[in-house]
C-alpha cells in the first residue's frame, strides 16, 4: 500500500479551519513511537523508516520505503498489528536493529472527503497537520487530492522531513523548517 | 522466556504412550511455518532462526536464540502475535531478510504434569514429538523435567536439530538423525 502523504506546520487556529471546511472529527490519540535504525544500511541515507507505534487501539510495527516523489511524503508503507511492543522491541534487538528516537505526540484525526487530516501536537517539535490518502495505483490522482486538501486549508508550504528528521535537526541547532517545498 | 525442549523421532505408537501415561490431549493445530536468514549473520551457524508461524489461531513472529546446553533445545524464545502474516512476510524482505524455507507439519498438543507434549507430523520428515516447558528462572529444575517425562516415554535419544536442520540434511541427502545426544 502506497501512503499518499503531504505535511505543513499547523498555526494555531488549525482545528477551526478543518472544521470549518467540513472536516469530521474521527479520534484523538496517544502515539509513543520507537523508530530503528537498520545494521545494514542508515535509514536516513536510505530514506526508509522502522518503528514500533504504541497507541491506546494497540500497537503496530511499520516499515516506510524511500519517498517516491519530490513534492509529497507519498512511500510505500507495511503495517502489521503486534500484541506486544516490548517483545517486538527485543526482536528486533536481536536482529540487530537499534533504537534511534522516540517520538510523542497527541494525533486529532478529521475525516474529509476521502482523505484524514491528522493534525499533530508533537512533543518538542508543536503543531503540525498531515493530510493522507491511501492508494494501490491511483497515486497521481491520491497525490493531486491531498495537494488541493492542504491548499482548501490554507496551508502553502509542505515539509517533506519527518518527524524524526525535524527532532534530529533540532537537537543539532538548525533553524527553520528544513526540505521545505513550496506548492 | 526461556523455551526449554527435548525432541525424539516419535514411534508409531507415541499417541497410545502418552494417553496412557495421563497425557491429556489439548488441540490440533495445522503449522506453516516460513523461516528467514538474517542479511547479517548466517542463522544456521549462529543457530538463531526467525519464524513465521501462520496456524488455525493466527499467526506469530518468533525469535529463537542460540542453544543453551548440549543435553536439549532450550533456548530463548520472543515471540509476538502478528495480524497479517503476508505484510510481516514483506516487511521482513524490505528489511534484509531472506525466507530460506518453509516446514508444514501437524501438531496435537498433550499437556502432562505442566509440560507441553507436542507430537508433531512434518511434511517430508515424519513424526517426532517435543517435550516444552517455559522457565524464567528455573531453567534447570526445567530441564531436568522434560528430560524425565521424554525417558517415562520410552525415548532415550533426543535431537537437537531443528525440523529446518532435518529437511536440510535429508534434502543433501544425510542419512539417520543429526546430532542425537543418548540421555
């Protein structure tokens, strides 16, 4: 499965404006993400992802490819459901891999029209919104779709970073969101 | 948790044994089990193996380290219920691992005086029957049991390779059981 994905930095009458176009309120949720990095080859060079995400529904193990395209965060992405994260964290030990960020943040997710908008309070980091869609062949026309969403919102620069990325890039004193792309 | 296991090829009338000494029969359960190499270390020189288990009640990820003792097949055992045994398969390729083969076997489960009697029917091997117990600590108080209950059985040689060992050696064509220790 293909996620369609394009993030912008939410200010702070965010919430109102999803509401305000439309958008429906589906859940709020706790996220505590472990992210691992590969002994083979460094998952930032690679552009690739692994992490265990502990949320109150349970938890799941994701891997992410390498982004497919220079506008939009859109990779494939696995997902497994797992019952038990500790477990799946010495696994993964075992196998080699090692744990490199934790990342906490409370997701409001709206329903609109076809696409979620996750607007995100990340601890350390603040407010951002992701607009997301899911697709097995129509990823240009997924891609256009969550393009427009982020535009109807107001929202004019995307960042391609993670995350992951934006924490790593803070903790190392760069200012400024970083890969942003204009649209 | 500490997987604490003898294993003996099972005489044709292994069933009649242990009902007759007071096992109690617990399920029938249909094993595919997918076995993946790791890119990092052969497994079969490490003896680690990484398994999928798909069966009636779902299906698993499983770790197994190396063994512990040469007298059985105890070793550390982490396992995690997984709700999409094809994804895990993809996940696991993304990530450098290599499925190096595929056992099917049916297993009925006897329980016995806290021990787990598996007798197992594997396509291609024929039949053999584990004795498991699980230790936190008590490993050897373990060990001593499983070996007592495999000799109250009438089995005195165990094996110590894995049924992935076995298809390995019968598929180069090595004759008689491998590694067969006398208790």
């Amino acid at each position: 499965m293909i996620e369609v994905e394009v993030k912008a930095r939410a200010p702070e009458d965010m919430a109102e404006r999803i509401v305000s176009l439309g958008g429906e309120l589906m859940a709020v949720e706790n996220h505590h993400d472990l992210y691992f990095n590969s002994p083979l080859r460094d998952f930032k060079r690679s552009d690739e992802a692994l992490r265990i995400r502990i949320k109150e529904g349970g938890a799941r193990l994701t891997y992410k490819g390498p982004k497919l395209d220079p506008l939009t965060k859109s990779r494939l992405e696995l997902t497994v459901k797992i019952d038990d994260a500790l477990q799946m964290e010495e696994i993964l030990g075992h196998l080699g891999f090692v744990l490199s960020a934790r990342v906490r943040k409370q997701r409001t997710k709206y329903s609109y029209q076809g696409v979620v908008l996750a607007l995100d309070e990340v601890e350390g980091l603040g407010s951002f919104l992701e607009v997301e869609a899911q697709a097995e062949e129509d990823i240009d026309l997924q891609r256009q779709k969550v393009l427009l969403v982020l535009e109807q919102l107001g929202l004019c620069q995307s960042i391609r970073s993670s995350y992951l990325e934006l924490l790593e890039e803070k903790r190392l004193g760069h200012a400024g969101p970083a890969r942003g792309e204009q649209i």
